[in-house]
C-alpha cells in the first residue's frame, strides 16, 4: 500500500515541484514504484516529469469533478520511471467548481484510494497557495514533506503553515503529520543560511531531515529538457542529493 505525500509550502518558488519530480525520480532509480500527481495548475511538475501539458486528454481536473479515474487518467512517463497524473489551466476551474460540491476536500483522497496498492509512494506537488486544492492534498497524504529555503523569511511563511497542517491533521485527516522539512537550494557559504539552518534544528529537532539539497545549476536546467535533475545529469551534486534524500525518505515509511 503506497504512503501519500504532499510536498507542500504556501511560499512560491521555494523548490516544491523540483524536489516532487526529483524525489519521484531517485525512489524510482532505487526500485520503488510511483505516482506523481500534480495539484498545480501550473503544470511545471507534469512537464517537468516530460509529459506535454497541453496534450493532456484527462488531468487531475477530470479526476477531482469525477469524470475520470486515476487509473484512467495517469500516463506512464518511460525517460523519468515513474506515473503521472498530469494538471494544466483547466485545473484553477476545479477551485470554483467544487465549492458547491459534497466532500469537495476529500476528492482527491476517495480517488487515490483505488491505485495504493499499485504503488510504494504517491507524491503530490502542491501549488503555492493553501487553497482547496492544497487542501485536497492534505486530506489526501499521511504526511508533508516541506521545502525551504534557508532564509530570514522562511521561518515566518513555516509558522501559517503548521497551523494549517495542526488543522487539517485535528479536523479533517488524523493520519497527517509534517514529516519533515527539506533545506534545498543550500549555499553553506552564506553565513546566514547556516544560521536559519542552525535555528531549524533547534526548534524542530529530527522534524529536519539529515540530507540537503545544494544550490545546484543542473537541477535547473533539468526542466527545460522535461526531466528531473536526477535523470537528466545523474552525476550532479543535487542529482545525488535527491537520491540520498530517496533513500531517507524510504528509511522514514519504514518508521511510520
Ligand atoms: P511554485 O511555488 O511556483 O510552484 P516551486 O516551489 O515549485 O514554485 P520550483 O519551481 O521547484 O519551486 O523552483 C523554483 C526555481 O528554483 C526554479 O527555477 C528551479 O529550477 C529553481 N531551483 C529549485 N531547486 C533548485 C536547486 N537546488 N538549485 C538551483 N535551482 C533550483
Ligand atoms: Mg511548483
């Protein structure tokens, strides 16, 4: 039965969708099976994971009105090793319609429930809001796995966060719980970043996971070639981040 996961911070462009692409490739480098599921209207981690967005028959939109399944809407992504159910445009509408909808937060959760067993882990990338969709998302997981950088703000951005989550996990989802917090885009040169680091494990203990992702130019370029860092230049210093971080993450389920 796979574990859910969103990967999930309100702040944009804090590295969620590099490091949901990223992390589905290295579990799927080291023999796990799973599904990535956009939750982002964006639709960066679906053509990140090399599916054409716009191309897209059915998306997480058909899923979560009810019109597909998961089954019937997940492409097989052959270069990246993994599933995907793929988001674009049409998706910002699903936050309109399902306001009149009954269990419109736990769309997402009744429809994974069908494919756990054909998969080790399913991650979802969530966009930079705490919308309905991110809210899905949180009714959907067994945990989160939060993204951040190590800046003066950050800290701020992580407190709305864990209220939202302690809310979702007391109300709605009793299974969710932060499994941990990611330090990406790290520079251990920059006095500050080993500050706010410091600072993190004080105050959330082994909440921070023990790997972390350097500032990393490859990872960048990755998407533009419709692959994760991890496919697209293995070799790469946040290429082999990812894939240690996999290896951690997998080591975690193994707790829970
Ligand atoms: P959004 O909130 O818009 O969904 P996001 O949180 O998903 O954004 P990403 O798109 O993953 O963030 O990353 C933001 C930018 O930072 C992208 O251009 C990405 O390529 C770059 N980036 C992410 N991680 C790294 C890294 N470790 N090293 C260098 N660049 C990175
Ligand atoms: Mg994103």
């Amino acid at each position: 039965m796979a574990k859910i996961f969103c990967v999930a911070n309100q702040k944009g462009g804090v590295g969620k969708t590099t490091t949901t692409v990223n992390l589905a490739a290295g579990l799927a480098k080291i023999g796990q099976r799973v599904l990535m599921v956009d939750l982002d209207p964006q639709g960066n981690a679906t053509m990140g994971s090399g599916v054409d967005k716009r191309k897209l028959e059915l998306t997480i939109y058909d899923v979560l009105l009810e019109s597909a399944t998961v089954a019937e809407a997940r492409i097989r992504s052959e270069k990246c090793g993994y599933d995907v159910l793929g988001a674009n445009r049409e998706l910002a509408g699903a936050e309109v319609e399902l306001v009149d909808l009954a269990h419109r937060d736990q769309r997402l959760k009744q429809a994974l429930g069908a494919v756990t067993p054909d998969y080790d882990f399913i991650l979802i990338d969530c966009p930079p809001s705490l919308s309905m969709l991110t809210l899905n998302g949180l009714c959907a997981a067994h945990g989160v796995i939060v993204p951040m950088q190590c800046e003066y703000f950050a800290l701020e951005g992580l407190t709305d966060l864990v209220n939202t989550i302690k809310q979702v996990h007391a109300n709605m989802n009793k299974d969710l719980q932060i499994i941990g917090l990611l330090r990406v885009m790290f520079d251990p040169r920059i006095t500050l970043q080993q500050q706010v680091s410091d600072q993190l494990k004080a105050h959330f203990g082994d909440k921070v996971f023990n790997t972390v992702i350097p500032r990393n130019v490859r990872l960048a370029e990755a998407p533009s070639y419709g692959l994760p860092g991890v496919i697209f230049d293995p070799a790469a210093r946040g290429s082999q981040a990812f894939v240690e971080f996999a290896a951690e993450m997998v080591a975690r389920i193994q707790m829970m």
